[in-house]
C-alpha cells in the first residue's frame, strides 16, 4: 500500500432505533504529512467517535512512536508522533512523525450518508 492508502475492511449498518448508524474499519498508512486523512464521506453523515491504533505484533520503534486521532466533519485524522533528543535526560520530547510506511488500524461510528434519490 502507497502513504496515504485507506482501505475499508468491514462496512456494517447498524439496526439501531432508526437503522441509521454505520461503523466502518480498516486501515490507513501514514502520509508523512501529519495529520493522514482518513476522509469517510462517502459513507458517513458525521462521525461520533473513532479509534485508531498503530498495527503490528513488535514494539514500536523511535518513528512513530504513538498515534492520536482527532474528527473533523467526516474525517478521522490520524497524528502519528516521535521522540526528539530536544527533551530533558530520560524525558524526551514528543514532536510531529513524518513516517510515511506504518499502518494504522481504525474504527469510525456515526449516522449514515442518506443519498437522496435522483
């Protein structure tokens, strides 16, 4: 998969009240841009909440060290972050990653995209 590659593994509507809430995974692979997009538009009227999480049985290495997401409208933006030697001794600092290869797994909830009938 190419940097910024977003790939749904499972789309399930959801038979909640109203049979209208949707969750969407799969994974996305980091861009180096910071945040990496994960625009789900297409399926999703707005997004309630959302999980990601690096994928991989090792420890993570120096780059990236962790992952955070945070929404916007219909995106999950995921920030991947790193150590810099710039912290105190035994305290580093946390600063934007730039990795462009670790992929991250997601989980996206919130009500479905009605398409109106032409």
């Amino acid at each position: 998969m190419a940097a910024g590659d977003v790939v749904i593994a499972r789309d399930m509507i959801l038979d909640g009240k109203n049979g209208n809430m949707r969750m969407l995974w799969g994974t996305v692979t980091l861009d180096g841009g910071n945040p990496t997009p994960i625009a789900l538009a297409n399926y999703l009227a707005s997004i309630d909440a959302a999980v990601v999480s690096m994928e991989g049985s090792v420890a993570p290495g120096d780059d990236p060290t962790s992952v955070t997401s945070a929404i916007s409208g219909t995106t999950v933006n995921v920030y991947a972050w790193k150590h810099t030697t710039g912290g105190a001794a035994g305290n580093p600092t946390v600063i934007a990653s730039t990795e462009n290869t670790r992929l991250v797994n997601f989980f996206a909830i919130g009500p479905k995209k009605v398409i109106a009938n032409t």
